[in-house]
C-alpha cells in the first residue's frame, strides 16, 4: 500500500498448519460373551516426520465408566442382562499442538443363556400332566435359541427329554410318585 508520497507499508503474517493425528486401534475381540476380556492394540499415528506413538497423547474412554492412558489397555466387559449390552468405545489422539482426531467404536457383549421356569402348580392329583399349560419357560429370544427340558426320577434317572420352549409334556401316572425338572437353554452365540 503507498500514500500520496510514494511511501509503501507492509504487513504479513505466517500461518502454519499442522497436521492431524489419524486414530486407530484394533481389539483382540470385539463381539462376545460375558465376561469379556478385550486387549486393546493403540495404532495411531502422529502423521509429523519423525514423531512417534510416544509423542502422542492418547485418551481411552471404554463406554463402562473405564477410562485409560495407556496404548495397550486390557478391559473386561460384562453383560448382565438378557439382550446385547453394547459399550461405545472413543479413543482420541493429540499430537503436541492440540492437533486431535477421535475414532469411535462398539464392543458386543452377548447375554449368557437364561433358565428360567414359571409354574401355576407344583402338585396335584394322579394322573398328574406337566406340560406348558402347567410350566412355561421363561421366554428371552435373545439370550435363549434351544429350550431343552428333561425329566428324570428322584434318583436322577433320565425319564424324557423334550426340545424346544414349548414342548414339555409328561404325566405323573401314580399317586405318590415325584419327578425332577430340569430346564437346559443355550445361547444362539455359544455363550455358557
């Protein structure tokens, strides 16, 4: 810029742009059963010319009120209901000129199975049915794919077996006469 006499100013200004961190992580699990025991793997980068994972700052927030520093946490995860509990996981990393970049994931913990049964009676006179009209099983189709029912004598002797959630039957002939009832289910994951 020049005035009326010819004088000339200037002005500058440097801008500098640094690079964003890229952060990455990989598990040795991410889908699972309870309890769950996830080893994390910290794979971030600084993206600036010889700096390295330790120049970075590395911030885990597991989603289950865990938080952690290090680049190889270990976090056990639990599941404690009847459908999937999932824990949204943030790792974010900040290079040393506040340069930050998050990446954010979800661990799946599976329910383990539930046996539960409901009866309207225990007892009752010979011949004596039970089937699903007098026991049901407690029904969670996302903890449960087999209902597995299996009747045995007192001494633990096996009298019938009957699969699914509605396919218990079996009738008490005699007075007097006692049966165990067992309810096996098992998880469409394999959970135990």
């Amino acid at each position: 810029i020049s005035d009326d006499n010819g004088c000339i100013d200037t002005a500058s200004k440097t801008y500098t742009v640094y690079p964003i961190p890229t952060a990455d992580y990989t598990t040795s699990v991410n889908d699972s059963c309870g309890p769950m025991v996830v080893n994390f793997h910290n794979w971030s980068t600084s993206n600036i010319s010889n700096q390295f994972l330790k120049d970075l700052t590395i911030d885990w927030d597991f989603g289950n009120g865990q938080t952690s520093n290090d680049s190889l946490p270990v976090v056990t995860f639990l599941n404690n209901g009847v459908s999937d509990t999932n824990y949204v996981v943030t790792l974010t990393a900040t290079n040393q000129f506040g340069c930050t970049d998050v990446l954010i994931d979800t661990i799946t913990v599976h329910p383990d199975p539930f046996a539960g049964i409901s009866a309207k009676y225990w007892a009752g006179c010979a011949p004596f049915s039970i089937d699903t009209s007098a026991v049901t099983a407690v029904s969670s189709p996302n903890a449960n794919l087999n209902y597995i029912w299996i009747v045995t004598d007192m001494s633990g002797n096996l009298l019938k077996t009957d699969t699914g959630l509605y396919s218990l039957s079996y009738i008490l002939a005699t007075d007097g006469d006692s049966v165990n009832l067992r309810l096996i289910t098992t998880s469409p994951y394999g959970c135990l």
